[in-house]
C-alpha cells in the first residue's frame, strides 16, 4: 500500500537518521522531534486514506478533527481502527516516547535525549511505518545498532502475528499472543520466549546497555520460536 502518501512521513524519518549521525545534542534534540513528527504524520495520513486503500472503513471525518489536536486520542483512534496492523507495536511505548518529543520542544536547548532513546524511537516509527503501510522502509546511513533493532522488532512483530493466527485457528480460550505458548510449549520454548521478551523491552527501554552484537542470538532465537509455533496443532 506504499504511495505518494508516505512520502512525507518517510522524508522525516531519513531527516532524522541525517541528524543521528552527526550525535550532537541539538542534532539528537532535532531527531527526536522529527521522529514524532512522522508518526504524528503517518497516524492521520492512515487514518485519512479512502476505504478502496484500507480496505476498511476509516474513522469519520469528524472523529479525526477531533482527535487531531490530541495524540493520545489519535493514538487511540488507530488503535480502533487499524486492527492486526498494529501487531508487534506498542502505541503506550510510542506515546511514552512522545512525551519526551514534548519535554524538548517546550524547554527548548536545556534538555538533552540521550542518543539510545532517539534511536529506539526511530525504529518503533519505522516498525509503525511498515505495518500502516505495508512496505518495506530502508532508511539511509542507519547506525549497525539501529539497523540490528529495526530487524529484531520486525521479526518479533512476524512472530506475535503468527501467535495470534495460530490462537485462532486452534480456538483457543485465549486469544492474546502468549496463548498458544502457554497452552501448546514444552518447557524449554516458554523459557527461550520469556528470554526473548525480556530482551525486547531491553532494547525498547535500556538501549544503551546494548551492542548490535548483542541482537545476533535473540534474532535466532525469534526464527526458533516462530518454526516451532508453526509445528503446533
């Protein structure tokens, strides 16, 4: 569903790669607000497209000038009408990150971010970004770390999508993504699953105790979790 309509939210994203680089905290400061920018941008840009786009009815006109002026509610406007898209993404984790955005832009140059907390941002934004849209998003110049997250949520988000088919087509009593493990996993798959998590809300909250070295094994072990969730019946 890529087209003229991502332009703009993608335009920022390498705005703030650009600025990244450089790691000075006006530049740091700058990416930050860019990143917000384009998931401001890309939430009402979804939110907006015809239905022959979405394939489904959107929010009213009206819904979306009311929730314009607030991020939450536009947050929780996608939340109800974007479905499955959101799998693998956590808008309280985007909102989390969007008042630090706020905390920059209104005490102007006596804050800084810390360089982890821009780079993780960007990749929810990127995650985001090719779930709305479903397209892929290269980013130019994207640090070894940035590029090693952005795999590791987007395997994990694949992953989460095939626990909730699987929760379905088993019907089972519960439909949340840790349901299928729970019912279906020996022992040692829950053990490596609950590991693999843990390490995921590392990286979104504690990216600066990382290296890109430190993605290789979680990476494979979400490539193991997802062969044998496939084998469950």
């Amino acid at each position: 569903m890529d087209g003229p309509w991502s332009e703009g939210p993608k335009e920022l994203l390498q705005h703030a790669v650009g600025h990244i680089a450089r790691d000075g905290d006006f530049d740091r400061r700058i990416a930050m607000i860019s990143i917000d920018n384009a998931v401001e941008l890309m939430v009402k840009t979804f939110l907006s497209l015809p239905r022959r786009k979405l394939g489904t009815k959107g929010p009213s006109r009206k819904q979306l000038e009311e929730a314009s002026n607030s991020f939450p509610s536009l947050l929780d406007l996608l939340e109800e009408f974007a479905g499955e898209r959101l799998t693998g993404v956590s808008l309280d984790e985007i909102e989390w990150y969007h008042r630090i955005r706020n905390q920059l832009y209104h005490s102007g140059n006596g804050i800084t971010v810390e360089l982890a907390r821009v780079q993780t941002y960007l990749s929810l934004a990127k995650t985001l970004f090719q779930n709305l849209f479903e397209t892929e998003l290269t980013l130019s110049a994207e640090s070894p770390i940035q590029n090693r997250l952005g795999v590791f949520l987007g395997k994990w988000g694949i992953f989460e999508r095939e626990l909730i088919e699987r929760a379905k087509e088993l019907d089972l009593p519960d439909k949340r993504p840790g349901a299928v493990l729970f019912y279906r996993a020996d022992k040692p798959t829950k053990q490596l699953w609950m590991e693999t998590k843990d390490f995921r809300n590392t990286a979104v909250h504690k990216l600066e105790t990382l290296a890109a070295k430190d993605f290789d094994e979680p990476i494979k072990n979400i490539d193991i979790l997802l062969e044998r969730t496939r084998r469950y019946t």
